[in-house]
C-alpha cells in the first residue's frame, strides 16, 4: 500500500498546478524533474510508480491529506485532468456522477433536456434517489435546462453540473 511518505519521496507536488514532479529516476525513459503521468484512454492523468498505476487526483488527495480518499475524488469543474487540489472534492458514486458533464450521446446539447416527439416540445427531466423525474415539457430547450438546473441545485445542491456550453463545445471541437 502507498504511503504520504513514500509518495513524497518520489514525487513532489504543487496543490496550484495540480502537476507531479519526478524526484527519482524509476526508469531509463524516466528523469528527475520529469513531469509524471500520462492521460489515460479514460481521460484521467496516471502515475506508475512502483509498477502500479494510481489516478494523479488520487495521489494528490494522498499527497496532501495523509490518507488514499474510501469513495470516489470529484473534479469539481469536470476537467478530468486539472488536479490541482482546490478543484478535488472527496464524494460519494452517486455524488460524482451527479457532476458529470454532458455526455457524448447527448443530442439536445443540455443535460436533462430531450425532445419529446409527442408532446413535440423539450422535456427536462432530473434523477433523484435514483428515480427518473419529469420537470415539464418546454417550447426551447434553454428553457427545459433552466428548470432542470433549478432541480439540480435543490436536490444535488453542491454536486449539480453547472454547464458552460460554450466551453463543452469547444472541448469537443478539439476532440473531432
């Protein structure tokens, strides 16, 4: 099991960038002063040490809290590669999945939002205790999102999505 203190002896870790250095050469491709990690398929920043790899927000929460986090460690702005500590948030599953963004199979552009052929208008609609609820049906879609961002915060209050489309979109645009 990985300790604080072996962590800090072949790490180092800056809580304002949210970057690991190398301390120690582990490998003939790895140097001292090394940025450590690489993005996994998933998105997450990895670290091998010790011939195991660790998500980085894992050891960063270590690094600085003394102790690896039971449950899950939120990215509080959903960018799976800022790890700098005031962005990391120790949470429940069902918390961290409450803050996820807009997920790629997502055809109205908002969370919570679809268009519903029968009613022909935008549906919102939010889980909670795991039950699917309808909020209402909408003549826009911005529309449809305002409500279910009100649900959001009153039933995930700090683990609802706060979107910024804008940037949701150009992440995607990079993407492809």
């Amino acid at each position: 099991m990985l300790t604080q203190e072996r962590l800090k002896e072949l790490l180092s870790y800056d809580p304002e960038s949210g970057i690991f250095i190398r301390k120690t050469r582990s490998a003939n491709c790895v140097n001292v002063g090394d940025v450590a990690g690489s993005v996994s398929t998933k998105g997450y920043i990895i670290i091998s040490i010790e011939n195991r790899y660790y998500k980085a927000h894992r050891l960063a929460w270590l690094y600085i809290n003394g102790s690896m986090p039971i449950n899950s460690i939120d990215h509080i702005n959903c960018n799976k590669t800022d790890n700098r500590i005031l962005n990391l948030r120790h949470a429940t599953n069902a918390e961290n999945i409450r803050n996820q963004g807009l997920r790629s199979t997502n055809k109205s552009g908002f969370i919570g939002v679809s268009f519903s052929k029968h009613a022909k208008k935008w549906q919102a609609q939010i889980k909670v205790n795991n039950k699917n609820r309808k909020l209402g049906y909408f003549s826009t879609p911005e529309e449809a999102s305002e409500a279910y961002q009100c649900a959001a915060k009153q039933h995930h209050e700090e683990f609802h999505f706060i979107p910024n489309y804008e940037l949701m979109q150009a992440a995607r645009n990079q993407q492809g």
